[in-house]
C-alpha cells in the first residue's frame, strides 16, 4: 500500500473516531444551551479562528511543504528558523489584540473572561503548528491523527464533567463550552511539543545536517503561507460574517431577533453539524494531499498527479453520495438526536448538494496548494463567495424565501468554487474534464 493510501487511511480511521465524539459533544452542547445559547456559541467560534488564523499563519501547511520538497539534511535549521519566526508573530499578534480587545464589541454578549480564553489560545495553536507542519511533512500521520482524536475527546471529558458537576447559567455555559475546547488545545500542545522534541533532538545528532539561511527560509515559508492565509483569512472571514448576513436577511424579512437566532442556530447547531460529519475523511485526503502533491510536482511527475486526482474523485464519490442520500431521508431522526425540531431537518435535507460538493472542494484546495496554484484558488473562492453572499441576502430577506433563499445562496457558492477548482486543477496537469484521462503530453 502507498504512503499516501497508508496516511489517509489512519487519518481517516482516527477522524471517523473523533467525529463520533464530537458528535456526541454537540449534543451536549445542544442540550446544555438550549437554542439561543447554541446560536451565540457558533455565532462567535468563526471570529475566534479567525484571530487564532492570523496568529498561525499556516505554518502547518508551509512547513509540511517545505519538509515534504526537501532533503532531510536542511530540515534542522529550518526549523530553527521557523520557532524565531512563529516567536515574533506570537508576540505582535498577542500584543496587537490586547491593545484593541477594550473596543472589540463582539465580545460583548458574552462572559467577561470568554476575551481572555481567547488571548491563551493564541500561543497554543501557533507553537503546535510547527509540530504540525513537521509531522505531516514526513508523513508521520499518526502523530497527527493521535493529536485530532485526543483534543475531541479531552474537549468531550470536560464538557461532561463541568456540567454535570456545577449548574451555570446561560452566559457562564458558553464560556464553559469554550473552556473545554481551549483546554483540549492546551494537553494537544503538551502532546505535539513532547514529540516534536523527540524528533528534533533526532536531527541534532546527525552529523549530514545542511544550515539554510534564515531568510532564505522565511522566504521560502512566506511564498506558501502568506497567500494560503489569505485563502484561509478570507475564508474565515466570510464564515465570521455569514451568521450576521443571515441574521440580517431574515431580520429584513420580518422575522424577531430571537427568531433569526434560534433559526441560525439549527442552521449551524444542527444540520451542518450532521452533513459536515463525513467531512473528516476530505480534511483527512487534504493533510496527506498537500505534502505528497507538493512532492510530485517538484520532482515532475505528471503521472502521479493524474493518479492522484483519479484516486482522489473517486473515493470522495464512494462516500459523499451515499452519505447525503442517507442524510437526505434520515434527516428528521438524525436532527433529532440533537432538538426535537422538524425545522433543522428541513435544513439538512435542502443543503445535501452543499455538502456533497465541499466533501470534493476541500481536497481539491490541497491539491491547488500542491501545485502552487494559490492565487486560482484565491480568486476562487472570492467570486463563489460574493455571489453566494449576495444570493443569501437578497433572497433570504425577501418574505416567500427567508431560509430557504439562504440555502440556496450557500448551494450555489459550493457549485460555484467546486467547478472552478476541478477545471483548474485538469487543465494544470492535462487531464479531460469529463473522463479524467490524459489528454496530452503535459510539462510541469
């Protein structure tokens, strides 16, 4: 069996396991919340990673690119580098949130410390990115998928044994919920750094090791991470708005605040948490996809990559259509795990080719990646989105719509960027649209 297949396989493995346990968490969440209180959770938790975003710069993706293209002997100072570089970072972004946290004001229907949970996450998540970027690089993935499975069920531990303990009332819940999840990131990134250690110390004693200059190093990482961070910053951006455009739109529509709330909530809480539920096997497909692309096309091997993207097709079709029929007539049971509501079933049922085209965009992305095509993915993603924002408001606040034009908004953003990846991609490596075959000598 390949690396790649090999990789996939147990990040796929140890994904389905954590995705069981978050399932299982959200309900908790649910029930613990109730409607409104789920609603501002996942109103907030876009904006959160967005800060967390800016902090990380992607160093995973950049480092495990880097790490996957080049020979072992240069990967101890370029390490090296990178703890300067993610130390500087860390700084000015914990230095330049705490100077605007008094004139954020969307912190403001929450609790006072839930700001402040958010400023420990920081550091957290950017250091373990190193870690992260290493081990996928060298396609270690079952460090990466041991680090995925421990934080859902640290963060599901947690949430069972606060809430069972003590009684909170609905703004201290959310700062609990989010609690939890900071406390999974910080036993992640006790994880990560031990065995990051290990290995580093492993490169220390090799006497073949090749120093790189810093900023040959840092121009290396930026090239990759900056405009992947754009990607991911306007991504996350888009998600740290779309709560608010909804609201918005079904507010112009006629509907109470309270109302738009809770229908946000059931949109998020419940029916995206059901059809996002197999997207661990595509975000599987895009941590082993990045480096092993990455790897092909440096060395220039056009076959690999038609191979890739054949595999890549057709396992994601495999899974993706029979896993939205089954959310398409087992949408009322499936919500109802959750609430009691006809309402959120309504919701799975009408996003289904929403999530069946995001199960193929994500690897589709890390297959962009790869190939060093970041600005087509960029411009991608900026015109599905404008178009899916303005379909979302403007359907969705007229009275005969309202959720329904949301959806519909947000299903044609997915057909939209889907389309455009897979054109992309077939032309970059001369594969036919239609068949996926060679249709001529292609030079990389």
């Amino acid at each position: 069996m390949s690396t790649f297949m090999k990789g996939s396989l147990l990040l796929i493995i140890a994904s389905f396991l954590g995705e069981c346990v978050e399932f299982v968490m959200n309900m908790v969440l649910a029930k613990e919340l109730g409607e409104r209180g789920l609603g501002l959770y996942m109103s907030i938790l876009p904006t959160v990673f967005l800060i967390v975003l800016l902090a990380s710069l992607e160093l995973p993706i950049s480092i495990s690119k880097f790490i996957a293209e080049k020979d072992e002997k240069f990967h101890r100072s370029m390490l090296q580098s990178v703890l300067r570089l993610t130390v500087i970072i860390t700084s000015v972004v914990l230095l330049l949130f705490i100077l605007i946290l008094p004139f954020l004001t969307i912190f403001e229907d929450y609790h006072p410390l839930f700001k402040w949970l958010v400023v420990v996450l920081i550091p957290l998540i950017t250091f373990s990115s190193i870690a992260r970027g290493y081990f996928m690089g060298k396609h270690q993935m079952g460090k990466i998928a041991t680090a995925n499975l421990m934080r859902k069920m640290v963060q599901l531990g947690l949430l069972v044994f606060l809430f069972q303990l003590f009684d909170f009332d609905s703004e201290t819940a959310i700062m609990i919920a989010f609690f939890s999840f900071v406390g999974s990131e910080f036993v992640i990134f006790l994880y990560l750094i031990h065995m990051y250690y290990i290995q580093y110390q492993q490169l220390k004693g090799r006497p073949t090791t090749v120093y790189l200059n810093g900023s040959t190093v840092r121009k290396n990482l930026m090239a990759v991470s900056i405009p992947t961070t754009s990607i991911r910053v306007f991504h996350s951006l888009t998600h740290a708005v779309q709560p608010f455009l909804i609201k918005a739109a079904l507010l112009k529509s006629g509907v109470t605040a309270a109302v738009a709330t809770e229908q946000f909530g059931l949109l998020a809480g419940v029916a995206m948490t059901i059809g996002f539920f197999p997207a661990f096997i595509a975000h599987s497909l895009l941590i082993v996809l990045i480096p092993t692309v990455s790897k092909a096309y440096a060395q220039h091997d056009i076959v690999r990559l038609q191979h890739l993207l054949r595999q890549v097709m057709s396992f994601t079709f495999l899974y993706g259509v029979p896993a939205v029929l089954i959310f398409y007539f087992f949408a009322e049971p499936l919500s109802g795990l959750f609430i009691k509501s006809s309402t959120g079933a309504g919701y799975l049922q009408v996003l289904a080719p929403y999530f069946l085209l995001h199960f193929f965009t994500i690897p589709f992305q890390a297959y962009l990646i790869g190939l060093g095509l970041l600005k087509d993915a960029f411009i991608h993603n900026v015109w599905s989105t404008l178009i899916s924002f303005a379909l979302i408001y403007i359907l969705g606040s007229l009275h005969e719509f309202r959720m329904d034009g949301v959806i519909i908004g947000m299903n044609t953003g997915a057909v939209l960027v889907t389309l455009m990846h897979y054109v992309t991609i077939c032309k970059k490596i001369g594969v036919s649209y239609f068949s996926l075959k060679k249709t001529a000598d292609q030079q990389i």
